[in-house]
C-alpha cells in the first residue's frame, strides 16, 4: 500500500510506531521495521546522547530497514540532554524523528541538514498548521482517544482527522483509536495518510516490557482509561488503577490548588517500575482508549499482516473482514 507516507519514510505499509517511553527500545522499532511499518526508538528512555547511540547502533544490528527516534520536548527544571539525543540521531544515520511536546523549530535546521525527515505530533489543526509552517515534513494528527497527551480541546478523530485533511498540505498520519485494518481504512478515508499505534504494540511478543503490562491491556475494556493532571492543563489518557485513583481523588479534593507536587509520586518516574518490573499498579501510566480492542499478544509481523489483510478485505468490494487466527 503506497501513501505519501510510505513515499516520505521509505517503508513498505502505512503503520508508524509511536514513541513510548520504556517501551520504544531497540528490540520493538526493529520489529515495527522489519514487518515493514516504522519503528521508533524513544530517545527519553536514556539517560543521554551516547546512551541513545548505543541503542541506535543495536537497533541497526537487528534491521536494515528504515527507523526513527522519538524526540519529546518537555518543560523540565532539569533538562534532558536534548543536543546530545540530536548528535546521536545524526551521527547514527537516523533518517526519521518523530517530535513531541514543545516546538521542535530550535533543532529542524541540523535535522534537515542531515537529510532527517521530521514528523511532530500534535493535537489540534492549529498546532499542525504551526508544525507545517516552521517546515516539518509530516504530521502526526493525535484525537482524543490516544493514550498519553491528547491536548486539552477534547476533539475525536472522527472530526479532527478531516479538519486535519482540509487544512493542511504536509502527509499527516492518525494518532489515536488506531488498532487494526478498520483503523487503517477509516483513518484513510478521513483523510490521513497512514496510522500511528502505541498501545496495540504494547501487547505483541516481541514489546520488551513485563507479562503483566500485556495483561493488564488485554483484560481491560474502552471504559478503563482515566484523564489525570486535567486541573493542570497537561491532560494523560492512563489505564486506571488504584493509583490512577488516588489521583483523582485528589484532584477533585484541591481543584484549582492542585500542584504537580501533590500528585508527583506517582506520576513521575513510574515507567520502570510499570515495564520493567511489572508493578502496574505502581502509578499512572500511558494507554489509550483501544485496549478494550486488544484481545491477543501476536507477534508484530503477524500483526501487520493481519492489519493489511483485513483493510484489503474492507476496500476490495467491502469482502468480510477476516477473524484472527
């Protein structure tokens, strides 16, 4: 299937892996790669710039197909080492940055002079027309239902995707609610030129994280995320638990006088203990609305394959869909 997607990144189908932080390592954008989508490797995970070359190089020893790095900008007292992760996408021969959170224009001019292709990912129209104009390459067009950071405006896929597609002349890809060939087909249909999925490949074989964590998502429905930190305008699609919980509760009890402080313990530093230890009740962690559709653990070749198969099914004469195996 060729999309301006496929033409931009030089990859096989129209499936992006998101950036997911203790998620996105060598083992899993190798995997995305190889069953022709784009993986990602999530720079955040390590700790600086030669950590995260050391992951690029591992990766390559795993695929010679085209990947990516995720990027997130974030406001941080302390900063991460954001020329570092740059140096070690450049010196690696990354040819695809996903970015994220603040705008990514400070580091686009060595990016573009190093021939990267620069896809950021944004929530609203306006931010996407913003991403256009300071000359990123594509769009990653997040709705409302992704797991994470869906922004503060509330909007569906059903309605953005479109507006996205009105407005914009980048490729952009559809970020949210994104999980199988329906996905795909509907998300193309709406406008977009391909999908990004993070929590499906949460639950495929070859996701480096804790048995439990496959679990959790397979065992839940598409009513149990939670929004948390909305009182600080820095909304997080998360699997409920009874930290998810507890955070509620103390958001309604403070409201306007609610502080990252009061909730930090367990919103800031989780993710180890989530993945890798598979204490999933350590904290709020990132899954989005699609869970309630995940209801296997296949591997990610087998979950591309099945992903083409049923939206050929869907646009070839409106063939039944194919049942998983």
């Amino acid at each position: 299937m060729r999309t301006r997607i496929t033409e931009l990144f030089g990859i096989e189908r129209p499936i992006v892996q998101g950036g997911m932080h203790y998620v996105g390592f060598a083992e899993m954008a190798a995997a995305v790669s190889n069953a022709g989508g784009l993986g990602m490797i999530t720079a955040l995970t390590f700790p600086n710039g030669p950590a995260l070359l050391e992951e690029i190089k591992r990766c390559r020893k795993m695929t010679d197909k085209p990947i990516g790095v995720n990027l997130t900008f974030l406001p941080s007292v302390n900063p991460p080492d954001y020329p570092g992760y740059v140096a070690a996408i450049i010196e690696g021969g990354v040819k695809a940055v996903e970015t994220a959170g603040n705008n990514p224009a400070e580091i686009l001019p060595a990016l573009k002079a190093a021939g990267i292709k620069v896809i950021h990912k944004c929530t609203s129209v306006r931010h996407a027309l913003k991403a256009e104009a300071i000359g990123c390459d594509a769009v990653s067009v997040d709705g409302f239902e992704c797991g994470g950071h869906p922004g503060e405006d509330d909007i569906p896929n059903f309605i953005l995707l479109p507006a996205a597609a009105r407005a914009l002349s980048v490729p952009f890809i559809a970020s949210g609610g994104m999980v199988d060939g329906r996905s795909l087909v509907a998300a193309l249909a709406l406008g977009a030129d391909g999908i990004n999925m993070g929590t499906r490949f949460i639950a495929t074989e070859e996701a480096p994280v804790h048995p439990n964590v496959k679990q959790a998502i397979l065992d839940a429905t598409e009513l149990d995320t939670r929004l948390v930190m909305r009182p600080l305008r820095n909304t997080e699609r998360v699997l409920n638990n009874v930290a998810v919980e507890r955070i509620l509760v103390r958001e309604e009890e403070m409201g306007s006088k609610l502080r990252f402080a009061d909730i930090a313990d367990e919103v800031a530093g989780v993710y180890p203990k989530v993945m890798r230890d598979g204490i999933v009740d350590a904290g709020a962690w990132s899954c989005g609305m699609v869970a309630g559709l995940i209801d296997d653990i296949p591997t990610v070749q087998a979950l591309l394959d099945r992903i083409m198969a049923e939206a050929e099914a869907i646009l070839m004469l409106n063939a039944p869909v194919p049942e998983p195996a």
